[in-house]
C-alpha cells in the first residue's frame, strides 16, 4: 500500500507541527524536497506518504546531528546532501577520528 497525500495540504499540516520551519521551506521547486515538489507536479499535486515521512525524518535528524556536531566543533561546514547522505567538513582541532566516532 502506498498512499498518497496533497503536498500543499500536507506541508500547511507540517506547519502546525514540531518541524523546523525550515525544513518545510525546503519542500519547492529549488529546495532540497525539490524531489516532492517536481512528484506533486506530476501527479496532481500527490506525493507518497512514505516518502514525505521519509524527506521529513532525514531532514529533522540530519538538522539535530549537525547542531550536535556544531556544539563540538568551531566551524562545521555542509558540503553536500542527497537524500539521506550528509557530507560535512570539520577542522580536526585536537581531536581523533576516534573521538568523533567513538
């Protein structure tokens, strides 16, 4: 089963929500949910649940591990993201990589 929402109606929804606003703004032609944006545009404004849920889960845990790291760090620098693949920068400083993944 893979049911089917109204972007529109669902990002007023996710307005009302706990979500950073920010990752709503996101879901449009040149966002990073462009992927959504251009799926409604196909499909009468329609998107699969799963794959909103799954935009909105990646986004909001990709947000709070990058406001972790940048508690650990000076400077965090987001090189690129595709999906659920984050490619961050950090200068080492004096610490390990075993420290940052240990």
């Amino acid at each position: 089963m893979n049911s089917r929402t109204n972007l529109d109606t669902a990002k007023r929804t996710l307005e009302n929500s706990q979500l950073d606003g920010l990752i709503i703004e996101q879901l449009s032609r040149s966002g990073v949910g462009s992927d959504l944006f251009i799926e409604a545009g196909l499909n009468n404004g329609l998107v699969r649940m799963s794959a909103l849920v799954q935009f909105c889960f990646t986004q909001s845990n990709g947000f709070r591990f990058i406001h972790s790291i940048c508690r650990q760090f000076e400077q965090v620098e987001l090189l690129e993201q595709c999906g659920d693949f984050f490619k961050m920068r950090v200068p080492r400083e004096d610490k390990t990589i075993g420290y940052l993944f240990g």
